[in-house]
C-alpha cells in the first residue's frame, strides 16, 4: 500500500499550512497494523517529503507532535514484516475530535 498518493498529496497542499489555526484538520491517518502506533498527519511538505502532526500511542496520553519523513514511515516494518498502513476509510477530523 502507499502511503502517500497524488490524491493524498493535493489535498495536503490545498489544506496548506495550519501554523495559525487553532483547530488543525488532520488530513491522513496511518496505523502500525502490529503495534499501537497511530500517527494523525497535518501537513505535508512535498520538497522535503516530510509530515507533520502527531502519534499516539495506545495506553498513553501524552500527544507528541514532530514531523514524520515519509521514507522513514515507508521503510518501517513490524516483527512480522508488515508495513504501516493508511487507513483508507479516514475521513478528515479537527484534532479536537482526537484528543479533545
């Protein structure tokens, strides 16, 4: 699967950069099928290719927000060699509907 998609990468660039709003769309969500790793991306930058928004982690409640490279999250595989997923029925949520 592919985790970043030319659908994918203009509606990032249509969305833009959120440093002002308070209230962040969340545009794609990726998961660690194997583990309890959820990531909830914000922005993309295409020259970079680079993501930034957040991942949380089953159990924890501390939200940490970084930016993800998109090779990285590609290359990652889990014991059983599976790769992270886009959750292909996300549909597009407020961080407040997240983490409240």
């Amino acid at each position: 699967m592919r985790l970043m998609t030319k659908k994918l990468e203009r509606r990032f660039a249509e969305v833009g950069s959120q440093e002002n709003v308070d209230d962040l769309i969340i545009v794609a969500k990726f998961v660690n099928p194997c583990g309890q790793e959820t990531w909830y991306l914000t922005q993309y930058d295409p020259k970079r290719q680079v993501f930034f928004g957040f991942v949380l982690v089953e159990d924890d409640c501390n939200v940490q927000w970084s930016e993800f490279s998109l090779k990285e999250l590609e290359s990652f595989k889990c014991p059983l060699g599976v790769p992270i997923e886009r959750d292909l029925d996300w549909t597009e949520q407020r961080v407040s509907s997240v983490i409240g």
